[in-house]
C-alpha cells in the first residue's frame, strides 16, 4: 500500500529499501541473495543440460535453456525424467541385479 508521498508500507519495506528510511539490509545483502540464487541456478542447469543433451533428450535441452524456474524444473528432470536414470548412479535409481531380489527361490 502506498501512501501520499510515494512510500510502501508494511512489515518488510524499510528492510528491502521502500521505505522511507531506505534499506535496513543494504545492498550487500540483496547482492548476497542474489548471487546465492545465480549459483543454486548454475549449478542445477548446468546438470540438467548435460545429461540432457548427453542422452540426446533435444526437447529437454531447448526447454532447460529458455525456462528459469530457480532450479524448479531441472530438479524434476534429474530425479524424474531422465532416460539414463536406471544406469546412472548421480541421482538416479541404481538396477537392482538378480541377487538382491526378496522373492524366496523354490
């Protein structure tokens, strides 16, 4: 809500510098924040694009590189969607051989 003058008020808008005291944080702490979600992104698109284009999964790729979801969509993608999931141990499920079944042999 603003008021007369230009300023939001509420609960947080002197700490994100739209108050009319400016920023409690500064700009260090927004920077800080930002960098912070730059890397968690970085680091969760690049895994995505690689092992999308490495299992030849194009549709994957384009969408990886146009749509930033904060790492949203690219999580998805590594636990769900991957097609090399089943033999590849980063973050996929490993195949279970024929010893390690529960059924009880006759």
């Amino acid at each position: 809500m603003m008021n007369d003058y230009g300023f939001v008020h509420g609960p947080l808008a002197g700490v994100f510098g739209f108050g009319p005291y400016g920023s409690i944080l500064g700009a260090g702490a927004f920077i800080l924040v930002a960098v912070v979600i730059l890397l968690w992104e970085l680091v969760w698109k690049g895994l995505a694009l690689w092992y999308s284009a490495r299992n030849g999964q194009k549709a994957w790729f384009v969408v990886f590189l146009l749509v930033h979801t904060l790492g949203i969509l690219e999580i998805v993608y590594l636990f769900g969607f991957r097609s090399d999931r089943a033999t590849n141990p980063l973050f996929g499920k490993t195949s279970a051989s024929p010893a390690d079944s529960s059924s009880p042999s006759a």
